[in-house]
C-alpha cells in the first residue's frame, strides 16, 4: 500500500469522473505546503515545504524542500527534492525545513530557507532547480530571536535594491547587498530593521494574554505590483487567516488592507500564501489538509485564480475545490512528456535518481494519472512510453472521462527485478482536437515505473 488507500474499480470510476473538476490540491503525490511561487522564462517555479508521511512526535516533520513547474496552470511537473537541511553541512539539526522562497538575480538563482526558527540561510543554483550549493558555510541571518526568525519572504524593487523579510510573531527585514549572500549592516540593529507592529499597520486583535496585539501572524509574502507594496501574511492566529497590508514604500509604514482568505472547513489550522501574475492572471497558492483528511502536519498545496480591484485591493477569496478551471496553454503531445507531468493523481507517487531523473512510482491495479488540455491537433497515430517493468501489466488511455472508451492500450510485459528501462508503444485510434487525457494502469501488483510520453503523427 502506498501513501493513499486504494480504491475499488468502481471507486476509482467516480472519483476519476470527478477529480477533473476537482483539481485543488495541486499535488497529490506528497503532502506540500508553504507554497512559493516563482515566475521565470515563462514558466512558474513552485517551490514547498514538504510534509513527510509519517509525523515524528506528532508535530511538522519536514526535511526537504520540493519544487514543481507549470506552463498552463494545470498540469505541474514534478522536479523531486531541490534541496534540503543536508545542503548544510555545518547544521546538526535534521528537522525543521519549513517555508522557504526562491528569487533569480543575474542569472543565478537564490533560495532562502529556515533553520527550524534558529535564523535564516540562502542556497544558489545556475538554475531553478538547483543542483543548490551553501554559498557561506553559516547563516545569512543569526539573531536572538529563537523561533521567531523564520518564514523569508524576499523580493528586488525596480531601483534594484532587493528587500528580505521574515519573522513570527513579529516583522523583521534586511536590505540584502547587489550579491543577495549579503546585507547592509548601516541600518537597524546591525542591519536587522524591526517593524513596528502596530493595529494600523496590520490590524488590531487581543493577544492570548489579554493585552493588545495585531493580527499579523507569520508567513509574510513580499511584492511589488503597479507601484504598490503588499505584505500578504498569516493572521488571526491559530487557526490561521490570510490578511494583507500595503504601503507605498518597500520599507513601510504599512496600512492594514483585511482579510484575503478565511477559515474554511478543510483548511489547516496553519496556512501560507503566495501570489503572483502569470498569463495575464493572477494566481492566490495556499495550502490546506484535505488530502490528509483533517491532519494539520500533512498538508498540500491549493491555488486559485482571482482578479484584483480597480484600486489594487485584493477581494476575499475562496478556498474551493476546483481550483483553476482553465489552461492557460495546450500541451503539446508529439514533444516528449515527462510522466511526472500531471494534474491530478490517484494512488501513484514519484521517486528520482541521478541517472533516470523523476518518474511516476508505485503504481498499482486501477491507479491513474490526469493530464489537461493536450491539443493533439489534426491526429495521433501511435504512443510510446518509457517504462521499467516490475510484475508488468497495461496503460490504458482514454479521453476526457476515466470511463470514456479507450483509444490506445500500451502492453507492458513483466521483468523480473525491475530496474531496466524500455520504450513501449501502442496505436492510437480515433484521437484528435483537444482533449483531457486519463492514463489508467491495470494489472495485479506493482507493475511498473513510468518516465515520459509521446504521441506521434
């Protein structure tokens, strides 16, 4: 059994008729939260927190970070473990990788990270993701704020100066040097400017010792758009709304705006926003617990597209199921595919290694994956598959329903030990236009791995 309990055949009829409607969370595989998303080269980079299955001490048990990318909005590939507290050779912590965030100056990409409340550190990489190396060998951030010092949140003005926030309970920020490794020491207390936590700047609530506080939380999300400066953060305490400050400077003073997003029922008594514009849209990622069903240590990842008001104000949001309804690009089935390429699951996870990369894992008997809006034009002749046999079994595809009729059926033969990759093929009949495509394993028990797709003319 894998993370997920299996459902019968019929079971599995329905919820895949469903799931298509029903894309939030956006990933199914492993439990995601903290959500960071990241515009670059016309592609979103999402980078998460990861919750492991299984919780040590019944608490956040978090040793990696993950990241997934996305040309449509639908379909999100999954790019395994970009980094991790082992990146830190100098730490002797083993948990605690919680919410990070990841920014691109010349070239070089930054990705700023917790140290389980103990400061903040940055890793770099050529590329988005990674391989990520530690540039210093130390914190970036060390302060006596012990617990607090978490949730970096980071973002570079028009004038170049590039601004770095965190903290819980309060707001902390430094104006990071042109080689983002470094800050200003000229400023604050030793270059650590505190932000005055005050009702007007992120609105007034009764602390749990009675005496007067703001609602502002933790998980600050930092950004520019049109002139304007929001602080998006967690709020209200436990459980957690999403509320929002602005101001029309990077450094402050911040007027509290209100709430984005409120409590819902399948919601986590924690929650993380990030937000950004892609497409000509506007995306609002969150992270709830209903893929866990109710288990507040093992959340996922959700977004929903929203628009913002004539004066830039951000309307409250509804967390839903359904999550994004439209593609903001086909796919193209005749250029290879990854198979972790997916945007809805049921029953599979993903594995990686240095030699195959990502691929889709633990696939049993009536597991399926989802892929949306894929153009295959004027027709498709034949699908190849790159598999690595187990007990073996087949691939069905079908179209736009999980109970549709099958236009091809891929035969994947045993092999004993596994571990060898091949390519497989099928014909493809009567398959053109833009369709949903299902890719419906059967067969008894662990039947294969599964690398990438194509289709051909």
């Amino acid at each position: 059994m894998n993370l997920f309990s299996k459902l019968s055949w019929m079971g599995t009829l329905l919820l895949g008729t469903f799931a298509i409607q029903a894309q939030n969370p956006i990933v199914q595989t492993y439990f995601t939260a903290d959500p960071a998303p990241m515009v670059h080269d016309g592609t979103v980079y999402l980078y998460t927190s990861h919750d492991e299955d299984s919780t040590v001490n019944n608490f956040f048990t978090m040793y990696d970070w993950r990241c997934y990318s996305s040309k449509d909005m639908v379909n999100w590939t999954d790019h395994g473990a970009v980094a991790s507290l082992k990146n830190f050779k100098w730490l002797d912590k083993t948990n605690g990788a919680w919410a990070v965030q990841c920014i691109e100056r010349n070239g070089k990409f930054y990705l700023y990270v917790p140290i389980h409340g103990e400061g903040i550190s940055v890793l770099v990489a050529d590329a988005p993701t990674g391989p990520f190396r530690d540039p210093l060998g130390k914190r970036l951030i060390e302060s006596d704020h012990l617990w607090q010092d978490i949730d970096p949140t980071v973002a570079i003005d028009d004038d170049g100066q590039a601004y770095l926030y965190w903290g819980n309970p309060s707001l902390w920020y430094v104006k990071l040097n042109e080689d983002m490794v470094s800050y200003d020491k000229s400023i604050g207390d030793n270059g650590i400017v505190s932000i005055e936590m005050t009702a007007e700047a992120f609105g007034a609530k009764t602390g749990r010792d009675g005496k007067p506080g703001t609602t502002y939380t933790e998980g600050p999300w930092f950004y520019k758009r049109n002139g304007l400066f929001y602080m998006v953060y967690a709020a209200e305490g436990i459980p957690e709304y999403i509320a929002y400050s602005t101001a029309t400077s990077p450094m402050g003073p911040w007027t509290y705006r209100g709430h984005i997003m409120k409590r819902a029922d399948h919601l986590a008594f924690t929650n993380h926003a990030g937000i950004i514009d892609f497409m000509g849209n506007s995306y609002f990622f969150y992270h709830d617990h209903s893929l866990s069903k109710g288990q507040g240590f093992k959340r996922s990842t959700s977004v929903e597209q929203f628009a913002y008001n004539a004066d830039g104000s951000i309307p409250l949001i509804t967390p839903t199921k359904t999550g994004i309804t439209q593609s903001v690009a086909n796919l193209d089935p005749y250029k290879r595919v990854e198979a972790e390429t997916i945007a809805w699951s049921e029953g599979v996870k993903t594995a990686g290694n240095s030699q195959t990369g990502v691929y889709v894992t633990k696939i049993e008997n009536g597991d399926y994956l989802i892929v949306r809006s894929v153009d295959f034009s004027s027709g498709a002749k034949l699908v190849e598959a790159m598999v690595s046999p187990l007990y073996g079994g087949k691939i069905e595809i079908r179209i736009d329903k999980i109970d549709d009729p099958v236009v091809a059926t891929i035969i994947v033969d045993p092999q004993g030990g596994g571990g060898k990759w091949k390519t497989v093929s099928a014909p493809v009949s009567n398959l053109s236009g833009v369709h949903d495509v299902y890719f419906v394993f059967k067969g008894e028990k662990d039947l294969f791995d599964f690398d990438w797709w194509q289709f051909s003319k």
